[in-house]
C-alpha cells in the first residue's frame, strides 16, 4: 500500500471515528479555551494574591508566624496532593461536570476564607480552595484534550503559560491594589467573577457526550497517595523549622512517607482502576516525562523565591526593581511558548525542541550558580531569559508528549502526573534549598557577624533588612547571601542535567491528528463490533 492510500485511510478512519462525535466550530473551541483560561488564572492567583496582603491579614486576625506560613502552604499542599487524584477522576466521569465540581469547590472556598473571623478557619478554607485549584490544573488541559489533537494543542501553549505567568508574577501586585483600595478579604472574591465567566463560556461552547465508566473508585490508593505526600510535603515545610532535621520527629516522618510510597505502589499494582497507573509510569515516554517535569519544578519556583531575595538582599534594590528583573523571565516563557507551541503544531517535530528547552534550563542554572555580589546585571538577565525560555519550551510540551502516548481512556492520569511531580518538586526543592539557606546564614552569622563587631539586628536567621545594617556589616551580610544563593543554584544543576538525559532519551514519537473525543469514539466503535 502506498503512503498516499495509507494516509487515506487514516483521513476515512479518523472521519469515520468523528461520526458520533459532537462537532464543535473554531468559535466554540476559542469560547471553551477561554472558559479553560479562565479556570486556570483562579488557579494561578489563588497562591499569590495574597503574598503582599500577609502581613495586613495577619495582623487584622491576630494570627503569629505559624500561621503566616501555613496560609500559603496549606493551598500548595492540597493543590499537590490532590492533582492525582482528579487527574484520574477524569478517566472515569465527565470532564466538564468535573470542572464544575472543581470550579465550585474552588468558589465556595474563597467565599469563606474572605468571611474567615481567624487565622484557623481562613487556613482550612485555604486548603480547601487548593483542592479547586488542583482540579482546575488536571481537568483544564484534558478539557482542551477533547477538542484539539495533540498536534493541535502546542499553538495554544503561549496562551496557557501567559496566563500562568500573568497569574503568577502579576498576582502580588492586584493583591497590593485590592488590599490598599478595599482591604485584603477582596482578594479572595475576586475569582468569582472569573468563576461565573469560566462556566457560562463552558456551558455554552462545550457539547460533549456524558464520559463516565463503571468502575470502582480507588479509594485506598487516593487515601494512601494523599497520605503520603501531604505527610511529604509537611515534613519539607516544618524539618528545620518546628524541629531539626535530624530529630525523632523528622526521622519518623520521611520513615512513614517512604512508607505511605511502598505502600501505593503494592495497592496500585492490584486494583482495577489504580489512582496512579504503574503502566503510565512504566511507559518510556511518559516515565521520561515525569523525569523532565520533575527537573523543571524544582526550577519553576526556586529562581523566583530566591533571585527575589538576591536582588533585594544581595544587591540592595527594591521590590519594584526586583519584579523588573524578574519579568525577563517571565517575558521569555511567554515568547517561547508563543512561538514554539505554533512552530511544533505546524511541523509536528516537538523532541528537538523539548532537548533544547531542557540544554537552556542546564545553562541558565550554571550561569545562575556562578552569583556573586558584582555579577553583571545584564548576564543575570541573560541566565533568566535562558531559563524563562526553558519553562516555556517544556511546561506544556511535556504534558502534550504526555497526553500523546496515553491512551484515550488514561489521558487524565497521563495529564495529572507531570503536574503531580512538578508540584510535588518544586515545594519540596524549595523547603530544602531554603534549609540550606538558613544553615549558611546562621553559620556566617556565628562565625563572622559577631567577630566584626556587628549589631544585634543580623542575629538569628531571619531575613534582614540590608537598609538597617551599617558598614562594614552590611557589604558582608550582602556578600555572603550572593555567595549562598549561587551555591543553592549550583545544586540544581545536576537535576536539570538528569532532565535533559530524560528529555534525550525520549522516544520521538510522532503528535497524533485525532482529538481525545475522536479516539475514545473508535475505541467504543471497535469494542462494539468485536
């Protein structure tokens, strides 16, 4: 058979599965992306609009520093746990039903955590809206999944990792806006109006067939996978800070986390409809993929966290100045995704362009790990373009290798569990790197602070207000912070080195031409004339 008639039949195939397929027109599909979008920046600004109204909040609620920390952790820690779990929801019930539940989850939460009388209370809304914001994550792109193949898909990559990005770095500065103009419960009500947006556009451009298998919820697997990595991610965020690292409580909580591990991995293997399927992870594409994902997350949201505090630490700028330095990046995840999502759907060759996402992510780290008190500014832009370029070639790159080499039936799994890992690395990366942090500072300050003669403002190891330091004091606390950040950069290095062995090692399998709704319709066209 020639390649003209093979490619002719795989045209009266795919039109022939597409019969029984609801036909939705480019205005439905751009009003269901839209309503997607706006799914995503409720997730995106439910973590940061609240950054610069913390203390204010704190303080109107008489809350201490415990429960500063545990408003923002409690939202990374349930959105993490439970992106797993919806992601294999979504191979077993109806994809918008399940961006309603989260959508509502979500709405209900932020309602109540802006009514929240104390810090009790707004921390268990918080955690709550995280699990609305978890479904939003897994759900949204398995929406996008139904309309659009994944050859498709990467022309709409930019408009996903803007609207992250948007939400991300713009988050702080609408929540500083609302909380001067009318207080800080505001920025929990400002997803409403987005909420109400996302599900009329949804509701009206989205005309899918009722998705559900019988099947029996895997309720063991969900309880031992959000079991163990909230047991995780607690010992990250409190090890070093409630108690040492080397203590019996530390020891006891990476011992039961580990155990919670094995413990999934022994359920998963047997159960019908396993939370995590072992066969994604098993599947060489996609084991690589969440390699990839897992070097990327642990970049994604250190270089924030800790270039903030070197360009307002190190270097004595100002938070505005800061935030320009950082929008570089910012910009070139934007341009990338833009750009490389509309070149791979045009050509349909992706590996070469995930291998060189994964090479700039190894050489903005280096260059990062080479930080000093005089590095040129301009090469520090440089190092955050390259890794801004690196977040945009592979964040939703990888999800779509992902999505293509699972089967219709598993694409939710396939969906959630890069995120999952992602998640689950960048929260635990920056636990640790800023234990590493901590332990530095508390060394130099033992060490060297005191022999100078310096003020009592530089003991203890929080974070210093440079401004309040005299000279000498103030260009060796500047010095040894520029020092440390670089090194803790450093250590990122190898991981990024491992996802770009795991990003070579992928198999280049062609993007697929069919939707998800397609492929699912010829697997039931073919079970059914068997």
């Amino acid at each position: 058979m020639s390649v003209h008639d093979e490619q002719q039949s795989d045209t009266e195939k795919q039109e022939s599965a597409s019969s029984s397929v609801p036909v939705h027109s480019r205005r439905d599909i751009r009003m269901a992306l839209t309503g997607t979008l706006l799914g995503l920046v409720l997730a995106a600004l439910a973590s940061t609009t609240i950054l610069t109204s913390l203390p204010i909040m704190m303080s109107d609620l008489g809350a201490g520093q415990s429960a500063y920390t545990w408003v923002v952790s409690s939202t990374l820690l349930t959105t993490t746990v439970s992106l797993a779990i919806w992601g294999k929801l979504a191979d077993l019930f109806s994809h918008k039903n399940l961006m309603y539940g989260a959508i509502g989850i979500f709405v209900t939460a932020s309602l109540f955590a802006g009514l929240s009388p104390s810090a009790e209370v707004l921390i268990s809304f918080r955690a709550l809206q995280g699990v609305g914001a978890g479904g939003l994550i897994a759900v949204g792109p398995v929406l996008l999944a139904d309309l659009l193949s994944p050859r498709e898909r990467g022309r709409y990559a930019g408009l996903i990792s803007g609207v992250i990005g948007v939400g991300t770095m713009g988050g702080p500065v609408i929540g500083g806006i609302i909380t001067d103009s009318v207080g800080w419960r505001w920025n929990f009500y400002l997803g409403i109006p987005f909420a109400i947006a996302a599900v009329l556009l949804l509701q009206k451009s989205l005309h899918l067939p009722v998705h559900s298998r019988k099947a029996r919820i895997d309720w063991l697997g969900a309880t031992l996978i959000a079991g163990g990595a909230s047991l995780l991610m607690l010992w990250v965020t409190m090890a070093g800070h409630q108690f040492p690292w080397g203590s019996w409580i530390s020891i006891s909580m990476a011992t039961g986390a580990l155990a919670f591990a094995v413990a999934v991995v022994l359920v998963e293997r047997k159960v019908e409809e396993p939370v995590i399927p072992l066969s994604l992870l098993m599947d060489a594409s996609i084991s690589r993929v969440v390699i990839a994902s897992t070097a990327l997350g642990v970049t994604m949201l250190a270089v924030p966290t800790f270039m903030s505090q070197y360009f307002q630490i190190a270097r004595g700028l100002s938070a505005s100045m800061s935030g320009t330095f950082m929008l570089s990046m910012s910009l070139a995840t934007f341009l990338a995704a833009s750009i490389v999502g509309q070149v791979i759907s045009r050509t349909g060759r992706w590996k070469l362009w995930v291998i060189t996402g994964s090479v700039f992510l190894v050489l903005g780290l280096t260059g990062l790990a080479t930080l000093n008190i005089s590095t040129n500014p301009v090469a520090v832009s440089a190092y955050l373009v390259a890794i801004g370029f690196a977040i945009g070639v592979l964040m939703q790159n990888l999800l779509i290798v992902s999505q293509n080499c699972a089967p219709a039936n598993q694409l939710g799994a396939a969906t959630a569990l890069p995120a999952f890992f992602r998640q689950l690395a960048s929260a635990i990366s920056v636990s640790i790197l800023g234990a590493v942090l901590m332990a530095r500072i508390s060394t130099f300050q033992a060490s060297r602070v005191h022999s100078s003669g310096g003020s009592e403002a530089a003991s203890g190891v929080s974070v210093p207000r440079i401004s309040e330091f005299d000279e000498p004091l103030r260009g060796l606390v500047q010095e040894q912070y520029a020092d440390i950040i670089g090194d803790l950069f450093l250590l990122c290095v190898p991981l990024a080195v491992v996802g770009l062995l795991a990003t070579l090692a992928l198999p280049n399998i062609p993007l697929r031409t069919k939707t998800a709704l397609q492929e699912r319709d010829l697997g039931t066209s073919i079970e059914s004339s068997t």
